[in-house]
C-alpha cells in the first residue's frame, strides 16, 4: 500500500516544526495546526476554537483504504460521506472502507480542550494519513482468429475471437464496433489483417494480437511473340505470374524454366501447345497456349521423260501442305533456222489441302491430268512443266522437261520408175523406163526442213501450183 494523502496537505495548515513527548508517532510525524507558530491569541493553544477544513482527494484506484487519525484533543474526520474515528494525541485509530477509483471530498475539525493558553504546554492538532490499496493487475486480453489464414476468392472468411477478463474499464477491437469484453466476429478482409485488442482498468492496459493471413489467388498468363511460325522458325514463349504462387509446373510443351515471370525461345517441328500450373498458398492456377507450325509445302511431278511430236502423255502430280494455291505452268522451248524461243503456257490450277499444319485437316493432294502440247508445223522441242506450291509455310517449286523426239530428217525417197517424164523436165531414166512426170506426196516431216534430192526435181509446197527447182545433192 502507499499514503495517498496525509494531514500535512491540508491548506492554510502548519505543521512539522513541533514534536511532543505525549503525542504517539502519528501526531509527531503529521500533526498540523491552523495558526502560526506559537504565539498569537492565548499563547497559541486557542483554547476552545473549533477549527475546520475540506478538500479534494483522488483515489487511484478501486479497493479497500486504510484511514488513521488522531487530534489533540479531540477531532472529526469524513471521507467520502463516512465519518471516520478519531483517536487521542497518544494513539491512532484504525479505519478501512472500500472506495471506487474517484474524487472524494475529505472534511474534519480539531478542537483543543481547556487546559491552558500556552502552546507549548497545551498544544493542538490533527494528524492523519490515507493509505490506498494496492492498484490492480491490468485487465488479461486474448485474441485469435481461425483459421490463420484464408484465400481471397470472395468466399472465404475466418472468426475472430476475443476476451479481457480482470478489471476491466474499456475494450477496443480492430474492425469491431462496441465489442464488449469477449465476443466473436465473422471477417473476410482481401489482404492481410492484424487485429489487436485492447483492454484498460485501473492497473493500466493491456494488448494483444493476432494476423489473419490473406492469400491472393495466382493468375497465370501464356503469351507467344508469334502466334504461328513456319517449320524451321522460332518465336518466344512468355509468361507473368501474379498473386501468391510459389511454383510452376509445365505440363505440356516441354519447357523446363522454374521462373515464375520469365521467357523461352521456342521451335517446335509441329504445332505445340503449352501449358503450365502455377500453385502456392494462394491456390493455383492454370493457362494453355497454342502455337501453329506451318510446314513447308512438298510435291512431286512425274512426267514421261520424251514424246515422240505429235504424241500426248500424262502428267502425275502430288503435293503436301500446299493450303494457298497449287498451279502447274507449261513452258515450250522452240528451235529453228531463225532461232530459239520459249513460250510459256496458261498456268493450270490444281485442287489444294486446306490445311498446312501436320496431322490437322487435309494436307496432302493428287492426280493425273494429261499434257495438252500444242503440236504445229513448228512444234517444240521441249516443254518445262513447273509445279508451283504455295502454303502458310511458304513456297516450294519443282520442274520436269519432256523432250519433244522431232523426225528432222525423212528417209529417202525412191522415185518410181517410169517412161514418162516428170513435169517440164528432160527425161529421167531409169533402168527400164524414161520418167517423165509424177506426183508423190511427203506429209510425215515433223517440223519444216530443206528437201534435197540426188536428181533434178521440182516441188509444189503445200500444193499451191508453185514449182520450184529443189537444191541438188
């Protein structure tokens, strides 16, 4: 315990300068009076003078106090409404009462008794002390919250849950409104929480607290540079990991970057798809992403190695991948006495695949069609079939030539024999006969040649009426 107030606060009192060999200890140690020194009216005894006085006192806090009193010669003391004894000069009384933690008033009166007016042999006062309980323990706080932590996905929550026990004056909360002495609490925060609570009395206050955990959901995000490539290109693979992940897992693609945010150079053959998972306490989470791979078109053309001039052939033809367009060009190479020459031909267009990714859709055609070469009386000598394939993944030509087999040089011709002469010429002799005149007719020459003759002969072109000396051998 501890005094809290004594006699010798009293205002307008004097004390401490006077001891007396009959006073007990309390009188010596806190007797005062209300005049000064020891002269004045009577020698300073004020015999029969009734002094009073009140004032204000604090108690600290709530319990039982401990009031001793003693007056010379006698005296009134009323703390707080009760009236507490007073003993004798050579005493002290000894009173408890129960207070509230409060302001009280604390009044008296000390009266000396007629027995002289000298102070010194008739002295008088009053002495007391106010002695308060010890304060009390600070009010005993919990708080927990369960579970400790929660994912924010919009659903889930944790109970909060509190006490203060002891003396108690006031309690606060975090995020609770009036939350009284114990109590529970459904909370749903979207990040993480520290809730404290705090508890005063008397003894002071007193805190506690607890976190609530809050998780963020990963999110994962697959993105390509390129969205398609063609066989034999390359693009990058990017991803971004936000929230409360802690790995990533690839379950197709083949990646083996452990980084949460990061990037890979990718150059699949084929299309590929990427996906991965990323977890960790806040859940997980999953994204796929598909890269197409154009192949490069193929194809192949079969074609007969030579024609005779006049004849036709059949052309084979099979391509892959070629989802764009598929034409087949003809180009005719010409040869003669003026010169040479190329003529290409209407291009063809084939049927196509509609796909040029492996193993999706169709991706491969074929088929014959037969050749259509344009044979005159100066047909070609070749011809160059160019098979043109156009895909997502690019353009690839292949060529055949066909050599045209041209009869350049007819075989000789034997004149029949005859006794007539050829038209407007000397006679010709044979063995038996004198030719005179006859007509042959030569229409198997593949393509205009001179025609010579061993003999003098003269020839009508095309039969117009037109005859002309042939240059002899």
């Amino acid at each position: 315990m501890s005094i809290i107030y004594t006699s010798r606060n009293l205002p307008g009192s004097y004390g401490g300068d006077y001891t007396n060999g009959g006073w007990g200890s309390l009188m010596n140690s806190y007797a005062v009076r209300f005049t000064p020194g020891l002269g004045g009216q009577g020698g300073g005894a004020f015999e029969g003078t009734n002094f009073t006085f009140s004032v204000s006192v604090y108690f600290p806090n709530s319990g039982t106090y401990v009031i001793k009193a003693s007056a010379d010669n006698s005296g009134t003391l009323n703390v707080g409404g009760y009236g507490m004894s007073v003993s004798g000069f050579s005493g002290e009384s000894y009173n408890t009462r129960y207070f509230s933690q409060g302001t009280y008033t604390v009044s008296g009166s000390v009266l000396n008794a007629y027995n002289g007016p000298s102070y010194a042999s008739n002295p008088y006062g009053i002495a007391f002390t106010i002695d308060a309980p010890p304060p009390p323990p600070a009010p005993s706080v919990s708080i927990s919250v369960s579970p400790s932590s929660i994912i924010n996905n919009g659903s889930n929550s944790a109970t909060l849950s509190w006490s203060a026990t002891g003396d108690v004056s006031s309690v606060s909360v975090t995020d609770v409104s009036s939350p009284g002495a114990s109590g529970s609490r459904t909370v749903q925060p979207t990040s993480t929480r520290t809730y404290t609570i705090t508890a005063c009395g008397e003894g002071g206050c007193n805190s506690s607290n607890t976190t609530l955990y809050v998780y963020q959901p990963p999110n994962l995000t697959l993105t390509l540079d390129r969205s398609s490539i063609a066989a034999g290109e390359s693009t990058t693979l990017r991803w971004s990991t936000s929230g409360d992940a802690s790995t990533i897992t690839w379950t197709a693609g083949g990646i083996t970057n452990g980084n949460l945010n990061s990037f890979s150079t990718v150059a699949p053959t084929q299309s590929q798809t990427y996906s991965a998972t990323v977890s960790g306490l806040g859940g997980s989470d999953s994204d796929s992403i598909r890269l197409t791979v154009y192949q490069l078109p193929t194809s192949t053309l079969t074609t007969p190695t030579s024609l005779d001039y006049g004849n036709q052939g059949v052309i084979d033809y099979q391509s892959c991948y070629s989802n764009t367009s598929l034409t087949l060009t003809p180009t005719y190479s010409y040869s003669n006495a003026s010169g040479s020459s190329t003529v290409t031909g209407d291009a063809i267009n084939l049927p196509t695949p509609n796909s040029a990714e492996e193993g999706v859709g169709t991706t491969c055609v074929s088929g014959t069609l037969n050749t259509t070469i344009p044979y005159t009386n100066a047909g070609p000598r070749s011809v160059t079939y160019s098979l043109v394939a156009r895909g997502s993944g690019g353009e690839r030509t292949v060529t055949n030539s066909v050599t045209i087999n041209i009869d350049e040089t007819p075989e000789n011709i034997n004149v029949p024999e005859t006794d007539e002469l050829f038209k407007e010429q000397e006679p010709i002799y044979t063995p038996d006969y004198t030719v005179t005149s006859n007509y042959l007719v030569v229409d198997d020459i593949d393509i205009p040649v001179e025609i010579k003759a061993s003999r003098p002969i003269k020839v009508d072109r095309n039969r117009q009426d037109n005859w002309v000396d042939l240059r002899q051998i």
